[in-house]
C-alpha cells in the first residue's frame, strides 16, 4: 500500500540521523537507501546535486531515527557482538559480517522492539548460558535467513528479535531443572515443554508484539515429523521458527552444558544432516549446510571419503568425493538396499553397485551420515567382503 508523500528540507536535517524511508528527487530518483545516516558531508554533497527539498512514502511509521536511538542501538549492537566472539563460532571474516548485519537489524528496532529486546538483560542476570546462547541463535539466524535470500529486511528484523528471545521463557522454569544432570523424567520433560508458551505470553503482554517475533518464540521446537513440542503439521508453519530452530539446535550442540560437553562443529553438522525429514526438511538442512557451513568456525569436514551415507531411497552409499558445488550431494556408490521381510528390516546388498553423482540424480538425497561404530564395523567388513574397500 502506497504511503503519503512528504517532503523534506535537507537544511533543517540534523547531521548524523537518518530516515526508514529511502528518500527520492524531485524527479522520482532515488536519492540515499533507508537507513543511512545522513552525515554533514553527505547532505552536502546531496544539496549540490538534487538541492535540498527531498522526498520519502510515509507509510505511517516515524520517519527520522534520532541521533539519540542510533547511539543506543550502536551500542546493544556491539554488546550483542561482544559476547558473539567471546565464543568463537565465527570465522573472522564471516564475525566482520555479521557485525554488519546486526547493527543494521539493532538500528531499525523500534523503541517498543528494544524494550522487548532488553529482556536479555534479565535473561543474562538469570542464566548467563541462556544468555549467550540467545545472543548466538539470534545471529546466525539473521545470517541464514540473509543467506536464503526470499526473506525481506522487515521479516529478518522481527525474526531476530524472535530469535534473541526464543528462550525468554526459561526464565519462568526452575533454574535447577535446566541444569539438571543425567536425563529428565516424564514430569520434568513436560515442565520444560512449556517455555516456548510462557515466553510467548511474556511478549504479549508487550504493546504491539510482532506476530513474527511471537510465531518465531511458540513454534521454535516444532519437528519436520510433526512430533514436536505441540505436534503440530510442520509444512503448515512458517518459515521463522525453522530458521530459527536449526540454528537452536546447532548452538545448543556447539555448548558446553553440565550434563555434556560441547561437541566440535563438523559433528554438529553432522548431527543437523542427520536430522534431515526428522527435525527439518531437506532444503533447509541443505541451506544451513552449504551457506551457514562454511562460515562456523569448523576445522574439517562433515563427513569423509569412505564415509557411509543413507539416502532418501532408504539406500546405504559409499561417499567417494565431495559435492563440488552442494555439500549435500557427493558422488557416492549405491551398495544396499533396506527391505521389510516378515516385519523386520533387513539389507539387500548389490550385486553390482551403482556409481552415482547425486547432483545430477534427482531421485536420490543423503539424509544421513552413519556415526554408529558397530553398525560401520559390520557394513564395512561386508564392504571389504565384495571388494568395495
């Protein structure tokens, strides 16, 4: 819907704001994208060249970002980014990046949304791992969905912010049961189901909570099974809390927590590939495989040559070589097949096994990597048996 055109006089433009709006000539030229701030030189140089009468849509949000908000944001910004290289999880290049991303998404926030966002202060106070997790999710969760590509500024923005406050939650639940070594029992399981509820009904009782914001923070543990929190049909939710969610679960992984230690992160690659048609769907595995991948601080691979690999045709497959342009589809050699006989599930192994570049075989996709040693041990002593290794 288009907004009202308002004019503007670049003379009585304070240096070092800037508008949400991008801001156009006279003749309809786009003259400076959103956002950017207006230093003097800049209004300078603009007033040489188009005068100083401009124009933006007002779509009934305020225009101007005072100088005041851009300090604050700069500065929830960096302190967001502090605690993000205190982990490591980035390359340096890609923290460079994200930095970018950040304080573009934290400078847009309204003063309502930096309300909301300033929860993580009573989140750090009451569990410094919620904390740093939070902050961490919700930066490789800007990053990914800016990597798919189909998302828009205003959805990345919100879904941040979801991301940042997925776990507000927790903070309602006994400090001890989140900590608690060993397993959970029945009880304790369904009391920590209930996070993503509670944190929900804390953002509602914010004025004007996004719906993004609160869809990202209810539905964030929702399976590509449908056997999540709520058990709710994953192909009927929206796209944020599954972007979200992945990067939930590789964080999670990547953390050291009492009852576990951290695990390096090509393992936790491998366990996101191996979640694939059970936590998420295969496009979005692929994405957080292929885009985010490569930018996780990770020393080597996912997975290796000679690694065995289960495809979507419920076949096993010897890896051979990398995928050169998708990670997620190797050159691989088919070798069995997973039958039902008398309701147990057995392997047919190949006669002759089939070479197969999984990039050019629409029909076939790795959906996991086998971690298992026993079942590596007996596959590949039949492997050696028909001269495959």
């Amino acid at each position: 819907m288009a907004g009202k055109r308002i004019k503007i006089d670049l003379n009585y433009i304070r240096p070092n704001n800037s508008f949400i709006y991008p801001l156009y000539a006279e003749t309809g030229e786009k003259v400076l994208e959103a956002r950017v701030v207006l230093t003097r030189d800049r209004i300078k140089k603009i007033i040489d060249q188009f005068g100083p009468t401009l124009y933006y849509d007002d779509m009934g949000e305020l225009a101007v970002i005072p100088s005041y908000r851009m300090n604050i944001a700069k500065n929830k910004s960096r302190e967001l980014m502090d605690e993000v290289s205190q982990t490591g999880k980035l390359s340096k290049m890609a923290f460079r990046e994200a930095e970018k991303v950040v304080d573009e998404i934290i400078s847009d926030l309204s003063l309502t949304e930096m309300a909301a966002l300033n929860l993580l202060k009573d989140l750090k106070s009451y569990e410094e791992y919620l904390y740093n997790h939070s902050v961490n999710v919700g930066v490789l969760s800007a990053m990914l969905a800016r990597m798919i590509g189909n998302v828009s500024e205003e959805e990345i923005k919100y879904l941040t912010l979801g991301a940042y406050l997925h776990d507000i939650g927790e903070m309602q639940l006994d400090k001890q049961l989140l900590n608690k070594e060993g397993k959970f029992n029945v009880s304790e399981i369904q009391k920590i189901k209930r996070h993503p509820q509670l944190g929900y009904e804390t953002l509602k009782t914010l004025n004007k909570a996004h719906p993004i914001v609160l869809q990202s923070v209810l539905f964030h543990h929702e399976k590509h099974n449908n056997n999540g929190y709520y058990g709710l049909p994953y192909e009927n939710l929206p796209s944020y809390p599954k972007i979200l969610s992945i990067c939930d679960i590789y964080d999670a992984l990547t953390s050291k927590r009492p009852f576990r230690e951290a695990i390096d992160p090509s393992s936790a690659l491998t366990a996101i590939v191996n979640s694939t048609n059970q936590h998420f769907d295969y496009n979005l595995v692929s994405f957080f495989i292929n885009r985010l991948g490569p930018i996780l601080n990770n020393t080597h691979a996912f997975y290796a040559q000679n690694d065995i690999c289960e495809l979507s045709t419920q076949e096993l497959a010897l890896i051979k070589d990398f995928g050169i342009n998708d990670l997620m589809k190797p050159r691989v050699i088919v070798f069995c097949k997973f039958e039902r006989q008398k309701q147990q599930l057995q392997a047919r192994f190949y006669d002759s096994p089939v070479e197969v570049d999984l990039s050019q075989d629409v029909s076939r996709q790795m959906v996991k990597i086998l971690n298992d040693p026993r079942q590596i041990k007996t596959i590949r002593t039949k492997l050696v048996e028909k001269k495959l290794l």
